[in-house]
C-alpha cells in the first residue's frame, strides 16, 4: 500500500503535465465552447392549426378536433392535448410527457396522425399542418428603419430575409410586422351591372389564365424537355392584360373592367410598433446547443453592417439581440467567479499560514479549468446554469484541499519528512474525503436525476459540480502532495492557539453538558419548523433584464384598431417615465418569445403586447407595480397588465382554474360561479375569464326553392357576398421573393361594411340574370360562442387571477378550495389547477420522486466509512442542524423561500455532513491508534478539526456572497439559503455533536471495533 501512495504523488513531473494540459485545455474550452443564455428544453410542445373557412367554431369542434383527439390518442407518450376552436380556424396544443427526451420519435408518430387527418378532412380545410418547434426563441428581432412606404419596406425585409439565410447558424427567419400584400382586382357593383359578367365568372377566367402546371414532356433520343403551361401569369402587368370574355362575346381587358393594384391584405392581422412608428421586422430563429451564441452575434453584427452600407434608404437595428445577453450572463457570472475566487483566497490567507494558503489557492484555478475542460469535452454548453454550478462548487472544491493541507501541514510540523508527512496524510484521509465527496454528489444527485422542464433547467448545475468536487479529490490526493513536496519550509504552519482554545472551549461545551446541548437544539429544531411557513412570493424568481412587458386583452371580437388604440395609449403613459428608453409594440398577438420564460398570444386583433426597456434593471419592479396602479384607474374594459419578465416555466397567471365537464351549460354555469369566488377574494387581483359567454354573430336563413328557381348556388351566393366584404381569392402570381395572392374584390375600404351594404348586393347567375340577396337570404344575429376550449378530453373553461403583492398563491388555492368543492359537486364538474400551483407541484415533484436515491446514495457512503448504523444516524442529525438558520437568514435579508432555495437545501445537506464525517473519522482514529479516552478524543479532533471546518464553511460563505446580488434575483434564494445553513450548522455542529458522542459512543466497543 505504501509504494502505491508513494508511487502516485511521487510522479511529480506527470502529476504537474497533467494538470498543465488539462487547465490549459479548460482555457481553450472556455473561449470556444458552445454557448448561450439559458438551458434548452427538448421539444415537448407543439401546435396543431387548422384553418377552415366558413366553419363556426362548433362545427370545427365537433367535425375535426375531436375526431383528431382520439387519432392522438392512440399516441403513446402526449401528456396533453388541448385545443381552442374558434370561427373557421383551431388550434390544437400537444404536450409529450415531461419523462420524454427522444422527442423526434413521438413527434413523428403524430406527424402520421396528422397525415392521416388531412387525408380524412382535406375536403373541409385549407390548412392542417402540424408546428413541433414552438418552443424555439426567436433570439434576435431586427426592425428596418425606413421613410419608405410600408410596403416597400417589406421588399426589403424579404431581401435582407434571404441574405440572412446564407448565414449558416440560421435556422429559421420570420417578418414580424408583416402587412402581407395581395394584387386586388376592384370590381364594382356597379361594373357587374353594366357588362352582365359576374365575379365568379372573372374569377373562373383570371384562374383559367394562370395554370401553373406544365402540361406534358418533350423526349428526343437525345433529349428531353417539359412542356410548359399554355398561360402563365408572372407579373401584375399580364395580370392586368388578361383577356375577359364578356356577357355579348366581347373581348376586353381586366385593367379595362376592374382597378388592377397592389395593397396590403384586406384586413391586416398584426402591426408593430417601434417607439411610436410603423415598422416591420425580422425574427431570427438559431438551434439551440449547437452553437456558440455569442459569436453569431459577432459575424450577424458584420452581416448587418454590410447590409447598411450597401443600402442608404433603409437601416437594419437591433430590437432584441440575445448574444448580447448571452455575453452580459457569462460575464457577470464569469465576475462572480473571479470575485468568489479572490474572496476564497483572502479566507485562506487569513486563517492559515500563507504557505499553505498559496498551496491551497493554487488548486482553485487548476481545478476550475479541469472542471471546465471535462464539461466541454462531453458535450456541455456555457449558459447562466453551467456557470453558476462553477460558482456553486468554488467553495466545495477547496474543501478536501484545506483538509489535506492541514494534516501534511502538522505532521511536517511534528518532525515528518516531507514523503512521510503526505503519505501519512494521504493513507489517514483518503477514505473519509472519499466518503465526504460521495455524500456531496448524493445531495446533488436528485437535481441531477429529476425530469421535467424545471429539471431541465437546473440539470447543469449538479453536472458541474460533481465533476468539480471529484477533481478536487483526485487533486487533494495527487496534486496537492505533489505541491507540498517541493515547498521545504511547508511545515510553518503558522500560530493556531486561538483556533486551539476556540475548539477545546466547544468540545468542552458539548462533552461537559451533552444533555443540555442536546435539550437546546432540539428546542432550536422544533422552533424552526414552528416558524417554517412559507413565506408569501413568487416560487420561480424574476429575471434580471432590464426589460418588462404589458400585456392588453379586449373583449373577444375587438378590431385590430381598438387594441391599437389602447396600445398608443399605454405608449403615451410610458413615454411621461424618463427612465423609459425603448417602447417596442406588438398589436394583435404577443410578439416573437424572445425570452424563453414569455407565455405567447394568440393571433388576435383583441390582443397586443407591449414591451418596454428602462435604463436599469433594477428599476423595473417599482415601474411595474407603478403602471399597475395606473392601469387599474386608467381602463376598465380592457385589462391592461404589467410583468416583469420571469425564470421558470411561463405562467400566465399565479391563480389558474380549469373547470372541466361534458355539459357546457354546467360548465358555464359552475365557470361563473367560481369567478365570482376568486373575484371576491380579499387576496387576488385581476380575476377574468378565459372563456367567452357569447358574441353576436351575423347569419343567414337560406330559401333553397327560390335558389334553385334562380339556378344559384350556394357556393356561388357565398362567393358573391366574400366579393362584397374581404374578397374572393383567385390565384397566385409570382412575384421576386414570394407569390402574391390575387383577390377580387369590390368594395375598397372593408371598415365601412356593415349588415345593411351586405344586404344591398345583387346577385347574378351564370345567365347575367340579377336578384337582390334578400330573395335568398335573410340575416339573423345568433349570440354563438365563438371560442370553444378543450383540455385533455374534456370541454374546458379557465379562470385566471393574480394575487396581491406578497401573498402566496398556493395559501388562496387552499383557502377556497372548499368553496370549489362543493361548487363541482353542485354542477358536475371537475377541477385542474393550473398557473402557479401546478408548476409548484411539477416542480416539487420532480425533485421528491428522484429524492429517496440520494439519500439511499448518502446512508450508503456512511455505512461502507463507518460500518456503524450509530454513526450514519448521527451524522444525519447534522443536517438538521443546517436548516435551523435557513429561515432566519431569508427572513433578514428579505428573500423568499421559493424553487432556488430548495435547490440551496438540498445542496446543504451534502456540505453539512462532511464537517461531521471528518471529525467522527478523527475521533475513531485517536481511541483506535492513539488509545485515548472518548472524552480526550473527541476533544482533541474537535481542536484539530476546528481550523480545517471553519475553514470550510468561510470559504464557502465567502464565495456563495457574489451570487446574492439583487441585481440577477434568480441566485440570491440558494445563495442565502446555504449561507445561512451554514453558519448555523458550522457552530452547531461543533456543539452538538460532541454532546451526542459522548452520549452514544463506547470507547471499548470501538477499540474492539464494535461500533
């Protein structure tokens, strides 16, 4: 066993090249490793849309999305399938079990379902595709600047589109802003009148002239050539010269009967707005994991600035550039760790000599740079998660360093040479710092086995800092040595009779008074949990962008105009906040997710979304809870709300109800009854409905005979009335970067329609006989719900809900779940919490079920150390030793308890157990070896153990202190967390434990190794 030890730390000159390459590996990996800002979630959510025109929201239900849901289930591994049906579109959301990370597979069995739907209701839509990407972010948004008309700015932007594609990191690029355009053909009333030719028949004829197929194959012996269509129209000037046969065999041209421009689309869908201005952008998608973001960034800035010289008319900006912020994250985490490092150093310089502090503080970056050239050689990826695990693991990875030291330290001091001293060393200390390392990985080991979006999230953290705390083991036992060896005057350790009397004074004050000690820290333990309710916050906290969003939501059935209003009106409160320094807008959806955590809108002209940045982060709070205020006062009819932009899963709400149920009536009925509930809590703000009572809805009461007398069809007499209203499309004609749509249509200002122009169209038969419409048809208005909602089978509502600032969404959920009760009971239907309460339990949940292996994990490294159930069960104790001052410290430096801190406890349990497994090792070793009594024993590991444990836990305090800055609030909940565990379990450890062995402890048992 000796020539083994001497044989390892003795090859010094392989030891230290080793290390070199592996460090220096690490450096290059850290300027070249892939990167980005956030982790990546696999693909478990995606979009089914479904566009068919002319259906009501029932008839899509009922025919298609229900018939589609049981195609799904025959899917193995959908946690979820939801749906929201409206007027002639649906969309359906599919979510994979959260356990899934093969996600290709089972998205491309329901690609077969949705193959297989098209083939079954093809003839009743015009669009069935399935979208399995909606996770992805849009991680840059560009705008175009521009004095140009709109239009022309969108020529552009489909230009710069297809220059930005030619870089290769892109995956996928969207318009944001896009006022669509069309080819209109103004084809009056007045017009169908005077030639006898219908709509349709100019239609039939435009179509007719523009067959896009080729019609055969020309083939030599030597050759061969396809046969082009016999009529082709690629421009808007042979579309003009189409030739139109009239009612009397005339010839004429379309530009002769019908006004032949191009415009936007009839209705326009979105607008975006950019401080104040019309503008259009660009999204642009990159793939996640695959990259280094930040160098994108660099070579799409170049790309950009190309662009801008070549063209003075327009300029391409930045709206939302995320390798800016990838960079910003790994800097400032980057400065945490430089911070926590210095900070480590200082800690080790102060309390040792300055010897074995520059020996200890030497294997800081070895081990950081190893840590990082391990990670980047199995794939890993730089983002805040990755990082923070470094910061997390600083002051662990000195640990078994400082121990080790210690130990070569005072045997050199007492006259061993410099082999005998590490040997020694290495042969007494190897097992316990192997068990102590184990029993850190247990703790981290349900982190890292969880599943789910959250585990996803965190996964990083755990990955980093096992293979840190393993490095730092292997370097204890080999680098270390290999240091001290050639440090001749090592063995100056420095004065230690302060930290000598301080650790007798604590043994002493456990091993005197066990009984007392023991009676105190159980009082300490049962006031802990009596104070242990949660205190009131946010589970998941905010980000630190300097970036919060509003989002506006009108009564469903509100024009793009009236969101737009409502949205210029916010802008003009922002623009009265000088702090203010960029109003981006989005009207009629959200806007691209150019943060992953945003929750995306619907495609609606009731909605907007508006986004704004101030000139500090850590003004968004008071500005947000400001414009709340303002808000609630300003608009009643519309709810207007301000968020700051969050970690953890998108929330739309802390309080989100789903009543579910196969009677709608009940379901309405048990729906407003339960609104009515949270709307009158004392604690929430904000309640609203997810649902829609009913909208007004124009109709027709056809007359079929006098249909038939008229030799009129009904497709005929509703293409007659899509003429009247937003027209009806024709054909396609190419134009340079896409083909544009041909509508025909008469009127050209759509806002001025109404019922009664309806009703004045004359309708013409393919005779060039004309009738007025109410000879067919008489209108009727129907209060029709125009949106239907589904959820996991069931018809479903939601009520959704805020809470006041500092109260707990999970304490208003229990204290009305009552009340919910017995209203399901009363109308039969059942309940699904979603929001904030069911992340909560997603969360909590992921971490419990993979919980019991690490404890498994750590009551096994105890038992292989000690071999003792005594033992393992008091070094257990110690744990709760930590969570005693968990509370205490939140509660002083005002954080709340929410995921991050119990992603702190779990860490702690793991670091608290090494102080007692080192000392419970010494202890053994002095009544074994050196043949002294259990009180003189634990006395005297208790002083030389003190140092070393003190400083552990300051090493660690110290370089968690960098993470509890409230300028990124997603730290500051663990790094207090651990803080705070450890001041109290460093104290009382040092207490508490001498008094339980001096009570469980038998001296002669252990001589006789019968523990």
């Amino acid at each position: 066993m000796q020539q083994y030890h001497k044989f390892w730390f003795l090859q010094e000159r392989l030891i230290f090249g080793l290390v070199i390459i592996i460090s220096l590996v690490g450096l290059f990996t850290w300027f070249n490793i892939n990167e980005q800002e956030d982790p990546f979630f696999p693909y478990r959510n995606g979009n089914v849309t479904i566009i068919a025109p002319g259906m009501s929201a029932k008839a899509i239900e009922d025919t298609i999305v229900q018939p589609f849901e049981r195609l799904l289930a025959t899917v193995d591994g959908i946690d979820r399938v939801s749906s929201e049906s409206s007027d002639g579109t649906a969309i359906i959301e599919i979510e994979l079990d959260e356990t899934i990370y093969e996600t290709e597979f089972y998205w491309q069995r329901i690609r077969e379902k949705v193959s297989e739907a098209q083939s079954k209701y093809g003839h009743l839509v015009s669009k069935l595709s399935l979208d399995d990407r909606v996770q992805d972010t849009a991680g840059v948004v560009l705008t175009i600047e521009t004095s140009k008309p709109l239009l022309e700015a969108r020529h552009y932007a489909l230009f710069v589109r297809d220059e930005l594609y030619k870089l290769a990191a892109v995956r996928k690029i969207e318009l944001i802003g896009d006022p669509g355009e069309q080819i209109d053909v103004l084809y009056s009333q007045a017009s169908m009148l005077e030639l006898g030719i219908s709509p349709e028949n100019i239609a039939n004829q435009i179509a007719d002239a523009n067959s896009l197929r080729n019609i055969g194959v020309l083939k030599g012996q030597l050759y061969q050539s396809n046969i082009s269509s016999l009529t082709r129209i690629d421009n808007i000037e042979k579309l003009k010269a189409v030739e139109i046969t009239t009612a009397d065999n005339k010839i004429v041209t379309l530009s002769d009967i019908a006004k032949v421009r191009k415009a936007p689309l009839t209705i326009e869908q979105t607008s975006f707005w950019l401080n104040g201005k019309k503008s259009i952008g660009l999204t642009l998608v990159v793939p996640p994991n695959t990259i280094r973001v930040t160098d994108f960034g660099d070579a799409l800035i170049t790309k950009i600035d190309a662009l801008n010289q070549k063209q003075s008319d327009y300029v391409i900006k930045p709206v939302f550039f995320q390798p800016e912020w990838t960079e910003r994250r790994r800097n400032d985490l980057a400065l945490s760790l430089f911070y926590s490092s210095i900070g480590v150093g200082l800690v080790l310089f102060l309390l040792m000599s300055k010897k074995v502090a520059f020996v200890v503080t030497l294997t800081i970056p070895a081990i950081a740079l190893s840590a990082i050239a391990i990670f980047g050689i199995y794939g890993g990826v730089l983002h805040q998660m990755s990082i923070a695990g470094l910061v997390i693991s600083l002051g662990l990875m000195v640990d078994n360093s400082i121990v080790m030291s210690e130990l070569i330290s005072r045997y050199r001091q007492q006259g061993f040479s410099n082999i005998a001293a590490s040997h020694k060393a290495i042969k007494e200390l190897y097992r316990p710092l192997a068990t102590s390392t184990f029993t850190t990985i247990a703790a981290f080991v349900p982190m890292l086995l969880s599943e789910g979006n959250v585990a996803d999230f965190i996964r990083m953290i755990p990955v980093v800092v096992i293979i840190a705390i393993v490095i730092s083991y292997l370097y204890s036992l080999a680098l270390l040595p290999a240091i001290t060896n050639n440090l001749a005057i090592f063995k100056e350790g420095g004065s230690s009779t302060r930290f000598n009397r301080l650790g007798e004074e604590l043994a002493k004050l456990g091993t005197r008074h066990p009984k007392l000690v023991i009676l105190l820290f159980i009082g300490l333990v049962v006031l802990s949990f009596m104070g242990s309710e949660q205190q009131g916050g946010e589970f998941f906290p905010k980000s630190s962008r300097n970036q919060a969003y509003i989002d506006i939501e009108g009564s469903f059935g509100l024009s793009l105009e009236a969101s737009l209003q409502t949205t210029k009106q916010v802008e003009h409160l922002l623009k009265q906040n000088d702090n203010i320094t960029n109003i981006i807008s989005f009207v009629g959806n959200s806007g691209p997710s150019f943060y992953y955590n945003l929750n995306p809108a619907p495609h609606n002209p009731h909605v907007a979304r508006v986004v704004f940045e101030t000139s500090s982060n850590e003004l968004i709070p008071g500005i947000v809870e400001q414009l709340n205020q303002t808000f609630a006062k300003q608009f009643t009819s519309t709810r207007v709300q301000a968020r700051e932009i969050g970690q953890g899963p998108p929330i739309e709400a802390p309080i989100e109800i789903r009543v579910l149920g196969d009677n709608r009536k009940q379901l309405l009925a048990a729906s407003e009854a339960i609104f009515s509930l949270v709307n009158n809590h004392h604690d929430t703000t904000d309640a609203r409905r997810g649902y829609i009572v009913g909208k007004p809805t124009l109709g027709f009461e056809v007359n079929e005979l006098n249909l038939q007398n008229a030799q009129i069809k009904r497709s005929e007499l509703s293409n007659m009335i899509s003429w009247r209203t937003t027209g009806i499309n024709v054909t396609e004609v190419p134009q340079e970067r896409e083909s544009t749509p041909v509508v025909l249509r008469e009127n050209q200002d759509i806002n001025h329609v109404d019922s009664n122009y309806i009703m004045n169209t004359v309708v013409m038969n393919h005779q060039g006989q004309t009738f007025p419409l109410s000879l067919f048809a008489q209108q009727r208005f129907t209060g029709e719900v125009p949106r239907l909602m589904r959820w996991k089978g069931f018809n479903s509502n939601v009520i959704k809900a805020n809470v006041k600032l500092g109260v707990d969404a999970a304490s208003v959920i229990e204290n009305l779940l009552p009340k919910l009760n017995k209203i399901t009971e009363q109308y039969q239907v059942t309940l699904a919490l979603g929001g904030e309460a069911e992340e909560t339990s997603n969360s909590n949940d992921a971490l419990l079920k993979t919980l019991p292996i690490g404890a498994i994990l750590l009551f096994s490294a105890l038992i292989l150390q000690f071999n003792s159930f005594r033992i393992s069960g008091l070094i257990m104790l110690t744990i709760p030793l930590a969570m005693i001052g968990v509370k205490p410290t939140l509660a002083i430096v005002g954080v709340n308890f929410g995921f991050m801190s119990i992603l702190g406890l779990l860490a702690l349990t793991g670091i608290v157990v090494n102080t007692a497994i080192i000392l419970i090792d010494t202890v053994l070793v002095k009544i074994k070896e050196e043949k002294a009594s259990l009180s003189t024993a634990i006395e005297l590991a208790t002083i030389e153990r003190f140092r070393p444990v003190l400083l552990s836990a300051c090493t660690t305090i110290v370089g968690m202190i960098p993470l509890t800055s409230p300028s990124s609030p997603l730290w500051p909940p663990m790094a207090w967390t651990i803080i705070g565990g450890l001041i109290t379990s460093t104290v009382l450890t040092l207490i508490v434990l001498p008094a339980c062995l001096t009570l469980t402890l038998d001296e002669k048992k252990i001589r006789g190794d019968k523990i």
